[in-house]
C-alpha cells in the first residue's frame, strides 16, 4: 500500500490534470444528472484562483516598477513593445479568422431559428470606446478588487508603484518590502491551491458534458471545426515564427506552458490559469517585473484566440443570415472587433458580449448569437487556451526584446520537479532579469 501511494506521488500535476479530464468527460457522458451536481466543487476551484489575481499582480507589479528607482523610462519601453506586440498579433488573428469562414463558410446551410432575446440582452452590455476608457481607470481600488477587474487593478497599480518610486527613506522600504512579501507568499498559496486542481477541472468538464452533451459536436460542428482549425493556424503560422525570431526556447516552453494550458482549456477561464502562469513563466526565466506587467496587461489587449473566434462567430451569423458581406464591409467589421475586442476580458460574458455589440452594430440577426450560445462553451475551451499561450509566449518575447531573459540549464528545477526555482534565485535578481551569480 505504501508503495501505491509513493506512486502516486511522483504522478505529475499534469497527469493528473489530464486524467481528471478524461474521468470527467465519462462522468458527464454516463451520469449526466450527477455531473451537473458536481458544479460547486469547479466553482470552489474558480473562486480559490480569483481570489489570488489581485493580491499577486499589484504585489508582483509594483515590486516591479518600483524596485527600478526612477528609472521609469524603462517602463514605458515595456509598455509601448508591449502594445505594439498586442496590436499586430491580435490584428494577425482577426484576419487570419477572417480567411478561414470566408473559405470554409461555416454559416452556409445554418437556418436561424432561435430568439433574439440572449442577444438583446448582451448587447445592451456591449462597451463603447469611450465606455472601454472609462472603464479603465478604477473609482475605487478596493471596488476593483472585488469585482476581479484586472485592466482597472493593472492601472492603479502602476500609478501607485511610480508614486512609491519618488519615495525616499524609510517609508519606501517599508512598503516595497511588503509588497515583497505579499508576492512571495501568493506564489506559495498558488501552489497550495494547485493541489486541488485536478478536483475542480474533472467536476467542470464534468458539468460542461453533463449539460450540453456529446451530441452538441455534431449540430454546429463546422463552426467549431472552423474555429479550431483557425486557431491551429495562428499557433503554427503566427505563435511559432515568432518564438523562433525571439530564440524562445521551444521545448522548455511548451513543457512550462502545458499545464496552465490545460486549466484554461478545461475551466474556460483565463482568470483560473493567470497565477499559475505568472509563476511558470517567471521559473523558465522571465524576469519578474516583465511577467507582472504584460501578463495581466495581455488579458485585455492580447486575447488572440478571442479576437480571432469573434471574426469567425461573426462572420458565421452573417452567412447563416444569407447577408452578403463585401469586402469593404468586412474590413470596417474587423476594424470594430479590433477596437471592442480590447475590453473583452472586462465584460460579463466576455466575447459573446462583443459579438452581439458587432452585430448589432452592423444590422446582422443577434438570434445567431442564441445559435452560437449552444456550443459556445466547446470553443470556450480552445480559445481561452490559446489566449493565455499567447500571452505566455509575450511575456517570453518581451524578455528577449529588452535583453533580459535568464538562461537557465534544461534540467533545472523547472523541468524535474514542475515548480520555480523560488529558493534559487533571490527576488531583485528575478526583478531586474540579473543572471544568477555563478558559484
């Protein structure tokens, strides 16, 4: 019995994250009334990973920043690579969802049967630009917390870390040190919480099989097939060429990457996956005040697998509406989904809620939105796995952009045991992007 349980322990976290996701794919397919039970134990999962996003990007953030001193100009480089990067990726995505229901033509042979009611409704909470900008800067730090509003948490945060840089003396240290600290033990309660990862993603793909069934493949499976097809495009055609022009290591990567990927694809929650994320990519290297800026700055302006499935989503309504599109028009449709799709990640039901606002905007049927509703959730999974590779592979690319990526030997302790070399690599040195001093 000893030896059975001394087994089980050397089963990786992601082995069990994936058996869990095949048991609960049984589950929900033999027992589909007791896996729409198993729903509060996905949620208890959800709500212990919330509640970690706030503490840890304005401990990691401003620790970040203003651990540099006054040295702000190197923060605003970050912030406008950042943005650059964002822009033509995600611009990259748009297009590249564009061409593929232009060619598949996925709506084609759809009939709309359903009510417009679901998206009435998600419309009216569709953000202007100028709403989105509003939206932005917090009335209330703690309102922003409680809420989970990243974009909001990430704008305070670097306000009061330039402010703690004019700072001098005593009252600094005190602060950064606290700071310091509040980041070091999330990073432990986020591997703490890890623990019972396998728990709450086997009860979630439970609950998603449960309620929606197996059968949902086969009614919109173009679509999703148009979908999953695309995002395998940008990984291969868009993600690969640039991790090969930044020098990322690949292997490394897409070891470190796997698990945080796999909670994403499995919860269909970015938020779920973000600490975890944070604490891989700074273990493969990534100087901390890089992971806590583009990180969290990524999920709202570099959502690649959501911008790309709103040009899908939308372009299906289109044809399963039998309305003809030029060329021109679907350009100005693009050019809205680059602009609205930057606050998706602050929006209830996130890129259904920019999608009905699209087709609103340009007079399409919002009944396609109740069609897409159905299967919605099985794109979910791909899409939201692809956002947070996307923007694992930023925060690499950035790294190798200001020159700053630690090289570390490929057996290190990211590759045996899973966890970051927290122990090995003192905080300013993981700050800064030093190199560990040679012993």
């Amino acid at each position: 019995m000893g030896m059975i349980f001394r087994n089980l322990r050397r089963v990786s976290l992601t082995s069990w994250i994936i058996i869990a996701m095949v048991l609960g794919v049984i589950v929900g397919w033999a027992f589909p009334a007791f896996a729409v039970q198993l729903k509060p134990l996905s949620t208890v999962f959800l709500r212990m990973i919330k509640s970690i996003i706030v503490p840890i990007i304005f401990g990691t953030l401003v620790v970040g920043i203003a651990g540099h001193g006054d040295d702000m100009k190197r923060v605003g480089r970050l912030a406008l690579k950042s943005i650059i990067y964002f822009e033509i990726v995600t611009t990259i995505a748009l297009f590249i969802g564009l061409g593929a229901a232009n060619l598949v033509k996925p709506g084609v042979g759809v009939t709309i049967h359903a009510t417009a009611d679901a998206g009435q409704q998600l419309v009216k909470a569709a953000p202007t630009g100028m709403g989105f900008l509003e939206h932005v800067v917090p009335q209330s730090f703690f309102e922003a917390a409680a809420n989970n509003e990243v974009l909001q948490v990430v704008f305070f945060s670097i306000l009061f870390a330039v402010a703690l840089s004019q700072v001098r003396g005593r009252p600094k240290e005190i602060v950064l040190a606290g700071c310091e600290g509040l980041a070091e033990v999330m990073f432990k309660f986020t591997a703490i919480v890890m623990r019972y990862a396998p728990i709450g993603i086997g009860a979630a793909i439970a609950v998603t099989v449960g309620h929606s069934g197996l059968g949902v493949l086969i009614n919109l499976g173009k679509l999703i097939l148009t979908l999953y097809g695309a995002l395998v495009v940008l990984v291969l055609f868009v993600f690969l060429p640039v991790a090969l022009l930044f020098r990322v290591p690949l292997r490394r990567f897409i070891l470190s990457v796997r698990e945080p990927a796999l909670i994403a694809f499995s919860t269909t929650s970015s938020e779920a996956a973000l600490p975890r994320a944070m604490q891989i990519m700074e273990a493969i290297g990534v100087p901390r005040r890089i992971v806590a800026f583009v990180m969290p700055t990524g999920y709202s302006f570099n959502l690649d697998g959501s911008t790309l499935y709103l040009a899908v989503a939308s372009m299906f309504v289109a044809q399963a509406a039998g309305v003809n599109l030029s060329f021109g028009q679907q350009l100005a449709m693009m050019f809205t989904l680059m602009i609205t799709s930057k606050g998706v990640a602050a929006v209830p039901r996130a890129s259904l809620v920019i999608l009905a606002g699209t087709l609103h905007t340009f007079g399409l049927p919002l009944e396609g939105v109740a069609i897409i509703l159905g299967v919605d959730e099985l794109m979910d999974m791909a899409r939201t796995s692809v956002n947070l590779v996307g923007n694992c592979l930023a925060t690499v690319v950035m790294a190798r952009w200001e020159g700053e990526f630690v090289e570390q030997p490929p057996e290190g302790p990211l590759a045996q045991a899973g966890l970051p070399p927290t122990e090995s690599v003192p905080l300013a040195q993981r700050t800064s992007g030093a190199a560990p001093a040679a012993s």
